[in-house]
C-alpha cells in the first residue's frame, strides 16, 4: 500500500494495483509480470488528466519489476498515453 496525497495504491491479487480515494475506488491497472504487459489500464473519468494513469503504470512496473509494454490491441488513447510515458 502506498499513499500519495488524498489517494491511496493497493496491489490486489498481485497482478492489479487499485488507486482509490475515501470514498470510492478511481481507477485501475491489471498487468502479467511474467509477460511484461499492462493488459488494462483505466482512470474514472472524473478524476483523468491528473497524472493519476501514469501512477497506476509505474506502480504496475514497480510490482512487475520491470517495464511494461501495452498489450494488444492498443487504442490510440493508449499510443499516446505510452508516448507520453517514453515506452515507445
């Protein structure tokens, strides 16, 4: 578990890490740590553009131990979401 300002990381079932407030959960990120691949990522809308998708990524990479590449099929939103996370 780890706390950064008003929210908090949790790892669950050791391939998710959850970021929640008090209130509710925000959002998600489910990994393969064998396979090196961020299988699904995603960030209520209400709380996007606040930097919380690149958290939940390193948090994800932290717990993998290494980086994560998008699995397939990839959206746009995720290429440039990855771009601006320099794993290109």
């Amino acid at each position: 578990m780890a706390i950064m300002g008003c929210f908090e990381l949790n790892l669950f079932n050791g391939d998710t890490i959850i970021i929640k407030n008090r209130n509710t959960t925000i959002g998600y990120a489910c990994f393969n740590a064998s396979a090196k691949t961020l299988d699904y990522i995603f960030v209520s809308p209400s709380h996007r553009r606040q930097g919380l998708g690149s958290k939940l990524l390193a948090a994800a990479e932290n717990a993998s131990e290494g980086i994560l590449k998008p699995a397939e099929p990839l959206s746009p939103l995720g290429e440039k979401f990855f771009k601006l996370n320099s794993h290109e």
